[in-house]
C-alpha cells in the first residue's frame, strides 16, 4: 500500500519520480500530497522491477504528471523506465543526480527555500562526471545546487568486488600510503598470497582500479584494515562491525574519545577535498597494535569532527544557514551523533529526513522535489522564478543542466 504524506510547502509541479536502484520505491508529489510506494527492493532482481512498473502504473492512474525524474545514472532499469513513460506522455524526462537528490529530501520534507550546506554519505552514486561519487559537499539552493567538495577519492580494485571484500580497499589505502609492497604479507593470511599479489599489481599497474568518493568504501577500507571483515556476506556488514566496536569502545572509555579528538588527523585540500589518509594510517597503526576498539573510535570521531568543520566552513563561505544531512551512511548512530553535537557546538542547524528514510528508499522524494523546482525554474514561474537569471548563467557554463553554481559576490543575482 502507498505511504501518504504532506508536505509544508506545494510542490511547483506535480512530478513522478522513479527511486534508486537500490531499495528502490517510486513516489508523486502533487501539491503538498506525496504518495511513496512500498520499497520493491533492489532493481537487479527482475520482481523487484516488476514491482516498480506496477506502482508507477498505479501512481499515474491518479492523473497527468508534468515530468518523470529519475536518476542519472544511463543504465538503470529506472532510468529507462522512466524515459519511456516520458516519450509516451509527451512529458520532459528530467535527471536529477543522486546525492543531490539526498538533500532535496530534507528541501522538500521542511519547506527549505534558502541556502543549503548538504553532506551527502552513501556507498554510491553516478555524478556529473561520470565517477561513482558517495562522499559529497553541496551548496543547494531552490533548484540551483553545486559541489563544493568531496571526500578523498579511493581505488576500488576490482571495481564492484571491492564493495563485497573490504579487504581490497584495505590494500587500496596501503597503496596510497606508499605501502603496497606490504599488501601480501599483511592481507595475505586472509585472503591467499595469490590474491593479495594480483590486486597488489593491480594498483601498482592502476589496472581495474577506479576511483571513488564513497564514504562507504572508506569504512570498509578501515573495517578491512582492522581484519573485521573480509568478505560481505550482506550489504553494510562491514561498516556495521566497524560502528559496533567503536560504540562499545566509547561507551565504555569515555575520556578516550576527547583523547582521540585532540589531534586531527584530516585535512581540506584547497580544492575542497577532505583527505582521509593520515586518519587510515593511524587506523592501521592501531590495530597492528592489537588496539582494535581505540582504532574504530578514532576513524568515527575524527571523521564526524572533520565533516563539521567542513561543512561550517562552507556554510560560512557560500551563505547558507542550515547544514542537511542524506545518504545511507547516516543510519550510522556513533558517527550521526558525533557530528550532531559537532554542528550544535557550532551553532550550526542540522537538518536530517523525518518522514522518509535517509538512505536510498526515500531518494523518490528527493528527485521529485528537484525535478518539480526545476521544472518551473525553467519555465520561469514558481519560486525560482526570481533565481532564473542566475541558473541562466550558470548552466551556460556547464554542460549538465543539473549541476548549477551559486550565484558569486560579483554576480547581479546575488
């Protein structure tokens, strides 16, 4: 049965939306009504897709939509589906990306209208460069969004394998580190000298290893390092071991977490991006020293302590008075924590999804409430009538029409 809800502010334009590949769930947004469909699950399986053609059916049923958003991602069953309807509607197609699509959640459910910090943590998402993302810094404004910065990119050895066995992004992080003639005798027990060798030679040669920003992927790099886990028997186990010792480790030390903050071991690079590696090297060093539960800690204390400083800054430099927080990694209580009362020290509002979820079932919302504001900024009606001018300008400097940047001090839209 489809979930009802309402939302603060109506929706510019009545928008269909199709979800993500993963938990997967449409939605119709119509006003301020929403209707979520049941999550039909990830769309590798063929019911799951089935499931996801019904509902949409049953969603259009209830009267004409002015466009079908969908991801940006090319091959999705989603994608396609959507593209169709869309043809066969005489309606646009719009493609909101991602992680965007994460922070428009909290737009649409608290009838945000101005400036937004978003950080935007999950395992994955195709970005406007055509890179799997997962580790994202947004200013977003009404339709208008930009990323400011991102997490260091990792290597995924194997590409989608190094999802399932965090043993390979441990032996990515040995690598950066100027280590990898270590990846055989230190992940070798675990996995089989055979294999520690050939992804060893794999990141040596940069063969089979793209690079991520995935948030996800630096907590299974850190769970691997730790020997937590090895191969994922399901999604997120590795991450879930990693929280679970750094919970029990901080509740049951809690003068060590102060400890464990007095250093940073991070750092924002000039172009935005937030390097993680000194934070794994410690993380390594640690639980070579048999020192497991300080490790998991640290890698949770200073990451959350490095995001707020982040995003406050940002805030600070781009005119945005609220930070959203989206992506499945929040589901994450040691780390979301950590960070809430970062931000509140700040004094820095933080915004989190209420009526859906923050991870992937909810992103229906997201890319509706996207879609809606940009469909009628581009028709130069609606709320973002006003900002037209300036995402003018500023997608005639990009090539993706979805990817759009804040107005500069400079500028006469400011």
């Amino acid at each position: 049965m489809d979930t009802e809800l309402r939302l603060p502010l109506p929706a510019p334009r009545r928008v269909l939306a199709v979800g993500a590949w993963l938990k997967n769930a449409a939605c119709r947004v119509d006003g301020t009504q929403v209707l979520l469909s049941p999550v039909h699950g990830d769309l590798d399986d063929p019911a799951a897709c089935t499931a996801l053609e019904d509902s949409v059916q049953r969603l259009l049923a209830l009267g004409p939509v002015d466009a079908v958003a969908h991801d940006l991602h090319p091959d999705f069953h989603s994608t396609r589906l959507a593209q169709a309807l869309a043809a066969r509607l005489g309606v646009p197609a719009l493609a909101v990306q991602h992680h965007h699509a994460h922070i428009a959640v909290v737009q649409a459910e608290q009838g945000i209208t101005g400036a937004l910090v978003g950080l935007a943590l999950d395992g994955v998402g195709l970005g406007t460069d055509g890179l799997p993302w997962g580790g994202e810094l947004l200013w977003v404004r009404g339709a208008q969004w930009r990323r400011l910065g991102h997490l260091q990119p990792l290597a995924l050895p194997g590409g989608d394998a190094a999802a399932r066995e965090p043993w390979r992004l441990a032996a990515a992080v040995l690598h950066a580190l100027g280590r990898g003639p270590d990846i055989p005798a230190r992940l070798g027990t675990a996995v089989g000298e055979g294999a520690a060798r050939m992804v060893a030679a794999m990141l040596a040669r940069h063969l089979n290893c793209p690079e991520s920003t995935s948030a996800g992927r630096w907590f299974d790099a850190a769970a691997g390092l730790l020997g937590l886990s090895v191969r994922q028997a399901a999604e997120a186990e590795a991450a879930i071991a990693l929280e679970r010792l750094a919970a029990q480790t901080m509740a049951t030390q809690p003068a060590l977490v102060e400890t464990l903050a007095h250093i940073p071991l991070t750092e924002v690079l000039p172009d935005g991006t937030l390097s993680l590696l000194p934070l794994l090297e410690c993380v390594s060093a640690l639980g070579d020293a048999g020192q497991t539960g300080e490790a998991a800690a640290l890698f949770h204390v200073q990451l959350a302590d490095a995001m707020a400083g982040w995003a406050w800054q940002a805030a600070r430099d781009h005119g945005a008075a609220q930070v959203a927080l989206g992506g499945g990694c929040f589901f994450n209580r040691s780390m979301s924590t950590r960070l809430q009362l970062a931000l509140d020290a700040m004094r820095l509002p933080v915004l989190r999804p209420q009526l859906v979820s923050c991870g992937d079932a909810g992103l229906a919302l997201g890319q509706a409430w996207a879609a809606a504001l940009r469909l009628a900024e581009e028709e130069g009606q609606g709320d973002g009538a006003r900002d037209a001018p300036c995402a003018a300008a500023a997608a005639s400097s990009n090539d993706n029409p979805d990817h759009r940047q804040p107005p500069t001090e400079t500028s006469p839209c400011a």
